[in-house]
C-alpha cells in the first residue's frame, strides 16, 4: 500500500470542542473531518451538576468530555473521509496547554473517583485557569531572589497558568487531593496515555509548562522553600519519560482501538500543544520562520539553532518545536479581542446599517473604510494593551490607549491605528528576538485573522518582513496528522514530512517600501509611548489601582 | 414711571442668529424675546450668490443680516412682551468677537459698494475665520523676538482670529480692499454705530482683540516690521474713541428708531462681547468669580483687582469685563463638541435604542450610566485636547488622548472620562490662575452645558469650588441688558445693576470630599499625561505632521 492511499489521523483538543481529521500521507490532502463539542464545555462558575460553585478566575474540564472526543469525532471522520479504517496508519494529539489533570498511577482522573465528584482540585485545570497569580507571584519572586537559572529561559516570568503554580495552588487548597495524585499531567499526554496505555512527557509541555531545561526541573530547595509540602512535586507529580515531538509514544492499544475505530497497534505521536504543532502544518520548521497564530490573542513560535534569552519571550525550549532546534515562543496577549471590543462597543449604528446593507460583518465594513486612506493619514497611535502586554514589557497591569484623536476622527481611522498597533506590538517582539541574536526572515500567519487581508499587508508593511499564509483551515490537526505519519516510520523527521504534507502560500503579502518607511514614523511614535507607559511611568499601574480601590469602595459600601 | 415699569433691550448677536430680550428694569425678569436667524448664516464655502469660492477656513458674515436682527427681533420681542415701546430706556448689545469688517468713514461695509460684492475681503471676517494663522505665527514671533511688553497679556500668544492677525491677511492678500478701508471694525461696534451714528470701540474688544494695553496700541516700528505697508494700521484703522463697558455709547439715531421701533433718543450701552456680558448676567463681578461659559468650546473670564500675567490666559485686559476692574479672559478649545463628538462616532446602536426607548437623549442615557459609577471605577484619564490646548499650554497641534482601555470598558465609562477631562483642564486653568496670585474661589456656570447634573457635580468635586448655575437662558442678552440699565442711568455702575437684574442660583453644586479626594488621584495621571504630552514630548505634534504629510501625498498622488 503506497503513501498515497496511507492516511494519518490528527486530533486537535481544542477549548470547547475536539476536532478530528483525516489526512493523506503522501501530500497532506484533508480527506475528512469532524468536531465533537465537549459536553461540559468550561466550568467557570459551578461544577458540573451545579451544586458546587467555583471561585473567581477558575476554569476547569471533564477529562470524559476529551474521550468522547476519541470515540465520536475519530471515527466520523474516517466514515466522512470514505476509507478503510485500515488505511490510517498513524495517529496524532494536541491540545491546549497548560491543562492539567491530578490521576492516579494508571492514569485515573481523580475526579472520577468515588467521592472526588464535587472536589473542584480534583477536575482538569483548563489553560486559562488564572486563579494560582498568587502562587506563580511567589514563584517568581523566589527565583529570582535565588538567581535560580531557569528563570531567564522564560523571558523571566512563570506564569499563573503552568504547572508549579497551578500544582502549589493544589497543595495547598486541597492536599488531600494532592496527595492523592500520583501525577498531575498536561492533557496532552493524559490523551496519549489514554489511546497508548503509557505515560510519556511531550518534551514541548515539559520544557514550555513545565520547567523542564536542561534535563532537569527546579531543584527540590527550591521548591521546599516555596511550601515544604512541595519539595517533591517536580520528582514526583512530574517526572516522567520525556518524548519528543513526532517520536512514537506507543501503539494503539486494545480498548482505544475499540474506541476510536482505528486498528489495534497504529503509532500514536508524542502529545503535543495546538499552537506549536501549527508550525510543521505551515511549512514553517526552520530557523527565522516565525509562526504567528493570531486569533483571539497571537502566540509566536519559531525554532532555531541557536540558544539565547529575549526579553519578554513566553520560553525557549529545547526541542519544543521541532526535535533537535531550540523552539521560540512568544506572545501578545490580546490581538483579534481588541478589534471584537472595539467593533462591539464604539462603533454607531449608522455603521451597522451600512455594514447590514453591503452584507458584510462590521469588521469587514471598518476594514474596508480603514483601507481607503494612507498611511498616518488618521493621525493616530495606539497600544495594544487592553489585556497587557505578555511580550516585551511583561507587565499584565498595563492597558490600551489611543492618541492623536481630533473632532474629525472617524470609527475607521481608530480601529485601522487599532489593526496597526498590534502589527507595532509584533514589529516589537521581532525586533527583541533579532536584537537577542535570534534573527527572524519571515512572517508565516495562522489562525482566523488571516482572512482579514488589510492586516495581513499592515504587518508586512510594518514588519518589513514577507508574510506567507497557512493554506489549511485546520492548522493544529493537520500538525497532529504530520507528527502521526512521522510516528508511523512514513517519514524520517517532522521537516520532512511538513514538506510533503504542510500547506503554505508563499510570500502572499509582501512589504511595499513606501508605506513601510511611512510605518517607520508612527512605530517611532508607537515605541515612544511604549517605553513611556510601559517603563517610564507608572501611570497605568497607578489606573488599575485607583479603579480597584474604586471598586472595592463599592462594594465594601464606602464613600 | 418708577423702575417696575421700566424696560431694557438686550440683543445677542451669535453665530447664526440674533437674539432680543426684554428685561425688567426692577429685577431683571425677561418679559420678551425673540430670534431672528441670519439669511447668509456663515459664508465658509462660497460668497452669497455662490460665484466666488472661498480658501480653505475661512468664514465670512452680511452686515446687512445683523441690521436685519434690529429691525425684526428687537420690535417683535417689545410685542411679545405686551409693553409700550417708550417703556424702553434702553437697548444694550453684545456680540461674537473677534468679527471684524472694513467700513468707510461713514460706517458703510466695503461689501456693500458698488464692485466690491465678489471681493471676500470686503466682507465680514467671522470670529472663528482661520485663514490668518501665518501672520499671527509672524506677530507672535516678531512680538517675542523683539521683547514687545504687551505680549504677557495675551498669555504669550496672539490669536490668529483677532484684528492685527485678520488686518495683516487683508493687507496683504487684498490691498486695494485695505487701501480702500477708512476703518477695520468689530462688529461689536458697527452695530452701535449702526444704532448711534458714532463710531465707539469697546474696551472689551479693543483689549482683547485689538492689543490696546496701557492706552496704546502696538507702535508702528512694531507693525512696520511685520509689513511696511501695516505700519499704520492702529493708528488709521482701528483707533477711535474708547468706551468703557456700562457708558453710554450714544442715542438711538432717528433712522435706527424706524428700525428698531424704539424711541429715537434712547440710550444705546457701549458694546461688548457675548462671554464677558455674561459676568454681571450671572451676577459674577466680583473678584474670584470665574464664570465658565460652558457650551462646544468653554471661555472662563474673571474679575480681579490685580494683575498679574497668568500663563495660557487669552488676555487681561482693563475694564475688560467690568469697568474699574482687571479682566482676565481663558477658555478651553473643545468642551461640549467632545462630548458630542464621541456621543456622534463612538456608541454602539444598542445604546441609541435604549436611549429612544427611555425617552431621552443619547447624552442623557451615556450620563445616567456613568453617574452610576464610582470615582475611578472607569480606570481611565482622557486629554481633552481634540481641538487643541487654548490654555495653559497655548497649542492648537496637541490631541485628545484616552489612556487605560481594556476589553471591559464601556461607552459610558469613555465618556465620564471625557467629562472629567475637561473639568481637569479647567482645574489646570484654576491653578494657573491661583499660582500666578489671582486666587479663584467659585465657578459660576453658564452656558449650554449647565443642564448636565453630573457634569457640574464633576466640576465641583475635581476644582473643588462651590459651583454657582445661571438662573437664565439668555445670559448673553440679559447682560447686554444689564449695561443698558447702566446706560440709561438707571443704575449707577454695571455690579449695581447686576445685583438687581442678574440672575444665578448659588452653589447649586458642592464639593464632596471623598469624591474630591479620589479626583485628586485622577488628577495627579491627568497632569502626568498633560505634562508629558504637552510639554515633554512631541508625539502629538508628529502625529500631526505625519497627518498633514500623509493627506499631502494623497492630493499630490505619491505612493
């Protein structure tokens, strides 16, 4: 049976639902697909059954909801796909990180033993749980008062959302729980453990959540000073056998084969995380090829021979990417939720009329008008801090800011200065990676905002760097699928495969000189207010604090 | 016929209309009024007719529209006020300033001679024509360069609306029309002219607009050196007798009484201008009392017995608001247009519907909303800058800014920020009064923004001043009544018929200390901004010159 009637399977676990899709081994071709949306969805305000609320800044999941994944969205897709079952010859995960879950040694969720249902500790702690800031501050503080080594290779931030903070707010909310835990495991090896009957560490979740450099996790001092209680939880809740990205973690075992559909024995791929498996989908494995996944937020991922440490980057992570390349990450914290807020909030209805009467959605409308004009012709700069800023500066209680407004300053002219920052914010990390040694070529762009071609040419214009496009709608599972063909022995190497079945166009936006050097103007403008709010002054800092004391006045009933 | 039965005409001249009010000489009650709009209004694009095209920012008047209003407004208001006409003592003006025209010796506008209708320069230069802007930056630099005392008074700038800035422009764009010219009049004048037969100019205008300080004009070296042909331009052109504010400038000539309907030999006020006849309107002569005449743009003008060079003032001028007294004038560039601006471009449709479901405006609902907040709640601090700083800082490039958005901020939190932007601004104005040793110790409002609650009570908490409200809807033509009492002799100086005919409600909004305190907070951010921005930096400047830039290539057709 040849290559071109082998097909893999990619599954990307996404956060409300689980995406599968079949995917042709000799040319990537996506035959067939199918969602499954999670039946729990998030718990962020009760658990399921409702009768236990959560506080605020939780979000938790049912690691059920992610099996029923396996069993429904897996085999649909085969069946849309029209193949023989036995024509998969490999199957591949990724998930969203950092999404941990305590289990027992076999791999049990604890929330699914007898009595554990209502323990809100013993539930998968989703991505964008915030509620461990307290513990990640205490982290931090400790690493850097210890000059712990570690700490640089993350831009010199843990977050609220990895492994130690979220596993400390563990200890010590509900010890019990987590003693309980055999381990405590990012999703994206759970799934793996699950579909293979083994444990292996995902050495891109381990290096990027889990602090895992150089071979080793923070020492036991180290973590005995952050709560004695914790001193074994790197040895003994982590530590595992590291996999690496696109390395077989095992084979289809028996009950999964029963699940899924596939055949008993097919290769499943080492887990993986969605925004870093999307690099290999888009073609996009070498040095200085940085991957933008721009949504919501942007996450930037690029792999690259040389080691250093950049200002503000999320982590480099040996491998993290690609096996055998330090992988790069860095991030904005908020990019397409800043064009949602200003397209919901601060746009007139006579906008809506106009954008209901051409039969466009207003974003298209505001970048339809935003396009008809020059470059600083709104006379306008803005940040692009509205969530902070997780680049550079590293600073979560930063925020947005326009300025330059006149009484002739249009909805358009606000929200186009609003598409230009975050191209400003990107043009920013790109510029911290070079100047760390780390040079960056190309611009490859991922995610739902690619659709919106005036952005993608402000980038280009204002990056000065050529902007190619990912060609598939499904990014992270066509990944997954790459990584599963290498498990399967179909190629030698994930660049390898990417090359025969990752999808890219090329150079689809290119920088025009002109506009780039007007850029040069306002980004000089746009550095000056950035280094002013975010270095200089305190001004922000001193807003977000006066509006908390505003709040808790109310709410404590003050004058 | 004792003061109960006895009557005074104020008349308004605004923008796009004339307003006649009749007032009680007894106690100021307002028994008529009537408007009568301007037939040409503002000419800003083309000459009356529509031959002639008129430049960019220019705006030009129709003496004849304000005869128009004395022949109309004036006896329809003494109709509706059911009085006899010879109850009339007396009829008192006041007008936009600077608007100024060339006339002949016998009053005649050169527009109105025979050749001269198609000539724009023959017209009347409206107060807010700025298309002289180059001479006044040449007046300005001249002034400073060669250390000319008199600049102090105008807070270091002369404006390009005023007479030497618009007297320069005729000169040099239409010598003939200049040649031709026996004098350049504020139409504050021509109308009592046109009313009297005598040509009096009003210390209000003369001061403010017209340079005369310590009795005398700026010298003809002076004027030479701006252009030899504009040496003699005070002395030939603008000087004449002086009247103080409250004299009588003369009696109503036999022709004006056909026009009016109002007995010939009636006394007639020397004229004014609509901002400073509003002081004794709301009672306000005395020293300390700034009255903020709120409406798109805000004019504060103040009696004191000092004087003292305030930074930013428009001016200090002698008897410039009352007679005897210091008169310091200063205002804000953009206040209500703000508002009205954002209320315009900047609210989503679901606010407009609730705001018509409620029965109100869309300014009212945005206030309801946002008075329901605590001081800071918003986390935000705006300039208010939009169309320039006209205060402290004397620079029409600056811009408005908003600072501390985040993807939770509302509309309405947008516009209290806005709202406390321009009382900080007035506050900076408060100060810059106090620290140069011209104490303030209430405001006295006035003006279209007065029926905004929340908007006083912001202003009293971050000035901290008892806020006084003006108990009529026609300040301006009670004022102009006011001194027509003080012209006919019924009252012996314009304070003493203000206590009688004058009318406000005393500190109708107190400063509340928590609130006042919490501002201050915002306040030291405002100042932050206002000094970074204002003084520190020249982001807004180059935003504006990358602005100009931009829309330059764009006519030009360069890429």
């Amino acid at each position: 049976m040849g290559r071109s009637a082998q097909y893999t399977v990619g599954v990307d676990f996404g956060t409300l639902s689980g995406r599968a899709v079949v995917v042709r081994l000799s040319d990537g071709a996506e035959v067939g697909s199918a969602v499954h949306e999670y039946a729990h969805g998030v718990l962020d305000a009760r658990l399921a059954g409702g009768a236990v609320a959560l506080p605020p800044d939780w979000a938790l999941q049912v690691p059920g909801d992610y099996v029923d994944v396996l069993a429904n969205a897996v085999p649909e897709a085969v069946r849309v796909a029209g193949i023989d079952p036995r024509q998969v010859v490999g199957l591949g995960t990724d998930f969203t990180a950092c999404t941990v879950l305590p289990v027992l040694a076999d791999g049990t969720p604890l929330c699914e033993l007898p009595g554990y249902a209502e323990r809100p500790h013993a539930y998968v702690k989703l991505w964008k749980h915030h509620a461990a800031q307290t513990q990640a501050d205490r982290i931090n503080e400790l690493a850097h008062g210890r000059g712990e080594a570690w700490i640089g290779r993350y831009g010199g931030l843990i977050s609220s959302e990895w492994e130690f903070a979220k596993g400390l707010q563990l200890l010590e909310e509900d010890p019990e729980i987590y003693a309980r835990a055999d381990y405590f495991v990012e999703a994206a090896d759970w799934i793996v453990w699950k579909l293979t009957g083994r444990y292996v560490r995902n050495a891109c979740t381990a290096g990027y959540k889990g602090i895992y450099q150089d071979g080793r996790y923070p020492d036991r001092d180290f973590l005995a000073a952050l709560n004695p209680g914790f001193a074994g939880f790197a040895q003994e809740k982590l530590a595992g056998e590291i996999g690496q990205l696109g390395e077989t973690a095992g084979r289809l075992t028996h009950e999964a084969s029963a699940l899924t559909g596939l055949p008993e024995g097919t290769a499943v791929a080492v887990g993986n995380v969605d925004a870093h498996v999307t690099a290999p989908a888009a073609r996009a494995t070498e040095p200085g090829q940085m991957v933008a996944i721009m949504g919501t937020s942007t996450c930037h991922v690029m792999s690259h021979d040389v080691l250093a440490e950049v200002p503000g980057m999320c982590g480099v992570v040996d491998g993290g990417i690609v096996a055998g390349r330090w992988g790069y990450e860095a991030g904005q914290s908020g990019v397409g939720d800043i064009f949602a807020w200003f397209t919901r909030t601060s746009v007139p209805s006579a906008y809506a009329d106009a954008a209901r009467s051409a039969g466009v959605s207003l974003h298209e409308h505001l970048t339809r008008l935003a396009a008809d004009q020059r470059v600083g012709e709104h006379g306008l700069v803005a940040l692009d801090w509205h969530s902070g800023n997780r680049s550079v500066l590293v600073d979560h209680e930063l925020s947005g800011a326009v300025v330059g407004l006149t009484l002739t300053t249009r909805p358009e002219d606000v929200y186009r200065a609003l598409l230009e920052s975050t191209a400003f914010g990107t043009r920013v990390i790109v510029e911290a990676f070079r100047g760390s040694g780390v040079p960056v070529e190309e611009l490859v762009v991922a995610g739902g905002l690619v659709t919106n071609g005036l952005l993608m040419q402000i980038y280009a214009d204002v990056t000065r760097l050529p902007l190619s496009v990912i060609d598939s709608e499904q990014g992270p599972a066509l990944g997954s699928a790459i990584h599963a063909a290498v498990a399967a022995g179909a190629y030698p190497d994930v660049p390898t495969a990417a090359k025969s079945m990752g999808k890219v166009r090329k150079g689809v936006f290119l920088p025009d000189e002109g506009r780039a050097h007007a850029y040069d103007q306002l980004f000089e403008q746009y550095v000056a207010l950035h280094d002013h709010f975010g270095r200089a002054t305190t001004t922000m800092r001193r807003l977000k604090a006066i509006r908390r004391a505003a709040v808790a006045s109310r709410i404590g009933g003050g004058s």
